[in-house]
C-alpha cells in the first residue's frame, strides 16, 4: 500500500510537469510516450538509493533534480512496443534533460561562452522536441 501511494504521488508529480504548456525554456512529454503505473512504480524502487545529501553545491543539486524528473520519462519512452516510437519518445526526453541542464547552467553558470552553448542548446532541443512531438502524435498508435 505505501508504495503504491510513493508510485501514485511520483506518478503525479511526473505528469503535473509534463503537461505544462512549453515556455521558452519548457517542452511538453507527449502523452502517447507516457510510461505505465507498473513501470513508474519500477523507476520509483531504482530511484530510492540515490541520496543527494552529498552534494554540496546549489548547482549540483539542480542537475540532478532535472534527471530525476526526466529520466523516468526517457525509460518509459524507450519502452513502447515500436522500435521507432521507443526511440523517437527516449530522445524527446534526452532532449528534456539537455534542456534542464542548460537552464542550471544558465542560472549558475560563470562563463559566457558556456552559457551561450547552454542557450544554443535550449533553442535548437525545443525545435527538434517540437518536430519529434509531431512525428509522435502522426504515427504512436
């Protein structure tokens, strides 16, 4: 029973980020590429190792807080049926990532020249997120 309500509140948390409209720094999970309760539940027991109390820096933490909210989602992507779909939704959310690293980068980061790679890398992830949530919705049955 505890686990399923951890599974039913990360399983929340998850969809409450993914269906927030995409902002300028933001992008949409496509429903369709959404993982199952059972595989959640699965992402959940891996995930419960992993202490960040080691971490000392602001920034550090930030990295890891946009995987925990992206890696679910490039798993559950890989495992549809299809080969192309399974790909096509794991690079949306390994694009996701990208996208979250870059925004800790551009908020912490000291070096201009790695900032302006952090932006360059939001705005050309977004344009190919949007192009493979295209392709998605036209052919993920």
């Amino acid at each position: 029973m505890f686990e399923l309500t951890r599974t039913t509140i990360a399983a929340a948390s998850v969809l409450a980020w993914v269906a927030t409209a995409a902002t300028a720094q933001e992008a949409a999970f496509p429903e369709k590429c959404m993982m199952s309760g059972d595989m959640m539940a699965q992402h959940e027991q891996m995930m419960k190792g992993h202490d960040m109390s080691a971490m000392q820096a602001d920034f550090q933490k930030e990295f890891m807080e946009g995987m925990k909210k992206t890696m679910p989602l490039m798993m559950g992507g890989m495992m549809k049926e299809d080969p192309d779909v399974a790909f096509v939704c794991g690079m949306i959310a390994h694009h996701m990532g990208a996208i979250e690293m870059s925004k800790t980068e551009l908020k912490h980061g000291k070096n201009d020249e790695a900032k302006a790679m952090a932006q360059k890398i939001i705005d050309a992830q977004l344009k190919e997120i949007e192009e493979m949530s295209r392709w998605v919705e036209a052919n993920a049955k």
